[in-house]
C-alpha cells in the first residue's frame, strides 16, 4: 500500500481506540507521508496522533512537518516531550525549525534542551541565513588518517547510528583540519590492514561557513555530491551539508528565480497562508514600477502623433509590433538567465553569446517579416510602401529585442544582480519603446509623413 492509504488506515485505527495497531502500523508509513497527513488534520487529532507515534519515528515525523503543525505541538508540548524531539532530531532540522518559530517557542525549546544542545543550537543560529553555516549538520563520521581500515569500520558501526550519513567519511588530523574523504564502499572493498592514508582521496572540494547556499547547491550540482564538508576559515571541519538539504535549496531558489522573473517580490510563505495584503504588497511596487516606465511607451506615441493623424491605420500595427518584441526578447532573456542559472553562461560569454543571437534573430526576423509582408499585400490589401515599413520593423524589432534580453541579464550579473530581475516584464517595458521608435522612424523614411 502507498503511504497515504497506510496513514488513513491509522486514523481509522485511531477513532476505533486500537492504539496498539496503530501504533505497530506507523511503523510500516514513511515518516514524511504520516507528517503530510498530519498536516491536513485539525489541531486536536494533529497532537492525538503525534503523541500516540512510537518514538522512534517521532522526531523524523516532526521534522517533515509544515511550520504551523510543529508550532501547533510545540505549544502543547511538555518540557520532557520536546526534549526528547529536539534530542532525537538531526541538528539541522532542529535549527531549521527554530528559525520558523517565534520567539517564546524557541525559548523554551532551549530551556528543555541539554547544556551541549543548546550551545550548538546558539553557535548554528549565529550563522548568517542562507549561507553554509546555517545548512549544515554535524552529524557526520570523521575518521583519522592514522586508522586502519579495521579500526575505522568498528568506529562506524560504534558512532553510525547517530549520523545523518554514513556513505562519505571525512578524514581529519589532531587539530581537525580536513584531510580527505573515504566512501563506504571503498572501507567496505579495502583490506583491513589498509591505513585510510593509503586509501582516502584529497578533500577538493569543500565549503566555507560564511558561503552562500546558491554557490553550495551549484558545486552539489556540478560534482554530483550527495555530501559536502563545511570548514571555517583556518580549514578546521565543523559540519557537512547534505543533498536532502540541498534540494531543498534548490526548489528554494528556483521559486525564487521564477517569482522575480514575473516582477514579484520573492516570500517565503505559502500562497494559500499569505494574506491578500501580503501577495498585494509583493506585487505593487513592480507594477508601480513597470507602469511608470510605461509611461515612455506613451510619450513616444504623443511625440508621434501628426504622423498617425496623417495615417491612421499605422496606429492598427502597434499591437502587432509591441507584443512580437516582448515575446522576442521575453524567448532570449528566458534561456539566458536560465543559462547563467545553471553555471552554463557568464558575462564572459557575451560576444558569442550576441553573435548567435543575432543570427537566431535575423533567421526569425525575416520569417516573420515575409509572412507578414506577404499578408499585408494578399489579405489586407495594404499598398507595397506601407507593408514594406511594418515587415521591416518587424525584422528590425526582433533584432533589437534579442540583443536586448542578451545584454541586461548578463549585465545585471556583472554588477552583481540576480539576472532574474531584468526578465519578461522589464525586457518588455524597454523593447516596446524600442520597438515604436523605430516604427515610426521607418515610417518618416519610407511614407514621406
């Protein structure tokens, strides 16, 4: 059966009072799909089943809870309950927890804390968010380079119950500065007698406590870790990072990419928990902003208006026009900032990167502007003069979008903007103007108004 049947199962189990059944089935739920059924129930039957989970997976179910329901039993929890949470939890989860909480709850998760706990709690706190400090974990096995390999199994299976991962193992000297790494299965391969000098490979890869998360999940993604060793600025190991975590990150910065993208104020609340004041508040200032800027849309058209009074059916193909160069430049700055998102392109690439543009945009743009052209003189029945202007606008308007939506997201980059901001709705207001500038300029040359 699948996690979600199993969990309605246990609320059945549950109503009709056979608590010892329940509690040998929870044993057979993944601990996330009890914590996402969890989620969907009311305060009082949230803090019946979780009291009611046998505590071996307790702990791993509170830390796949959402913030609310932790909040929820964190509340009603007793000093000794939340003890035995926070004592079983990976260090990580428990200072991802704290930080969603409001003040008074973390006061007495701390309080209930031992005197070792607490101060590892304080010390990841400290930690400025988002960087490597503040993901990491120090349940991890190190091992000395002096060990052999017989000696560093038996530290294994002595310590490995109580570690995050066991699959990497960090060699470290007597001041605790990372030598290598040594994976399980190349313990597992070796012979006993081996030293884990003989055997560990250099540690070249390694994050700094103060590095941000983003520059983390890249070197996650470029090596294909599943672990990374976090040191301190004199190269001593205090923690690991590990991919559950970083995939978290991942989606994280994704969303927020894609809310920027869209002129959005990135949150890191859940749509259906923010308020509509809250959504409002993220949305108007780049609407503000974008409509602002607009107004050079309009000044343009106002600038040029006894060339429309003269032609009025020119004022017919502005749509056309504005809508193919935002798409256009939306099409380019979309594969660019996704690009530089995934360590593909740089600023440094930019003069490749505008030449291969320029071609995709000139094979486009004369696409558009025959079928256009073509249109105009078989369909609408337009005179040559007048079809040639707007086909060759159109040509010309796709160029200058595409060398646009290259240009602003690696320039961002370049003075250290996120690339995201300078997305479709920016790259639309700018290539608009463009884009009647030289229709109208095309207009003067080949109309004669």
């Amino acid at each position: 059966m699948e996690g979600k049947e199993i969990f309605l199962q246990l609320i059945d189990l549950l109503r009709q009072g056979k608590i010892a059944e329940f509690k040998a089935l929870s044993l057979e739920c993944p601990p996330v799909d009890i914590a996402e059924g969890i989620d969907e129930l009311d305060a009082q039957l949230t803090l019946r089943v979780f009291r009611l989970l046998p505590k071996d997976i307790s702990a791993d179910v509170f830390s796949y809870l959402s913030s609310d329901q932790q909040q929820v039993i964190a509340e009603t929890a007793s000093g000794l309950e939340m003890r035995h949470i926070i004592d079983d939890m990976f260090l990580d989860d428990t200072v991802d927890f704290l930080e969603e909480m409001p003040a008074n709850l973390v006061t007495k998760v701390l309080q209930n804390a031992s005197a070792q706990t607490r101060s590892l709690i304080n010390q990841f706190l400290n930690y400025p968010e988002n960087s490597a400090g503040s993901l990491m974990t120090i349940e991890y096995v190190s091992l000395h380079e002096y060990y052999t390999v017989r000696k560093a199994m038996d530290h294994i299976r002595r310590t490995g119950v109580e570690k995050e991962t066991v699959y990497t193992c960090y060699v470290v000297d007597a001041q605790r500065k990372l030598l290598g790494t040594v994976s399980l299965r190349k313990l597992i391969v070796a012979p006993e007698s081996a030293t884990i000098r003989d055997i560990m490979e250099s540690a070249s890869v390694f994050a700094y406590t103060q590095e941000d998360q983003e520059k983390v999940a890249e070197d996650f993604r470029h090596y294909d870790l599943m672990s990374l060793p976090v040191c301190d600025q004199e190269m001593r190991l205090v923690g690991i990072i590990t991919v559950d975590d970083i995939v978290d990150v991942i989606q994280e910065e994704n969303t927020e990419d894609f809310e920027k993208m869209a002129a959005i104020t990135p949150s890191d609340e859940e749509y259906l928990k923010s308020s509509v004041w809250t959504l409002a508040k993220h949305r108007v200032p780049w609407l503000l902003l974008l409509m602002i800027s607009a107004t050079f849309t309009g000044a343009i058209i106002t600038h040029f208006e006894a060339i429309l009074s003269a032609m009025v059916v020119l004022t017919s193909f502005i749509p056309m026009l504005m809508d193919t160069a935002g798409h256009a430049g939306a099409q380019t700055t979309t594969l660019i900032i996704r690009g530089m998102a995934l360590g593909e392109l740089d600023p440094s690439y930019l003069p490749q990167v505008l030449w291969k543009e320029l071609r995709v945009a000139l094979m486009c743009g004369c696409l558009l502007a025959t079928v256009n052209f073509a249109r105009l003189i078989l369909v609408s029945h337009q005179t040559l003069l007048l079809s040639a202007t707007v086909s060759l606008s159109i040509l010309c308007t796709v160029v200058i979008a595409k060398m646009v939506g290259c240009l602003l997201p690696m320039a961002a980059k370049k003075i250290k903007l996120d690339p995201a901001v300078m997305a479709a709705p920016m790259i639309t207001t700018i290539v608009d103007a463009c884009a009647l500038m030289i229709y109208f300029f095309l207009a003067i040359m080949f109309l004669g108004l």
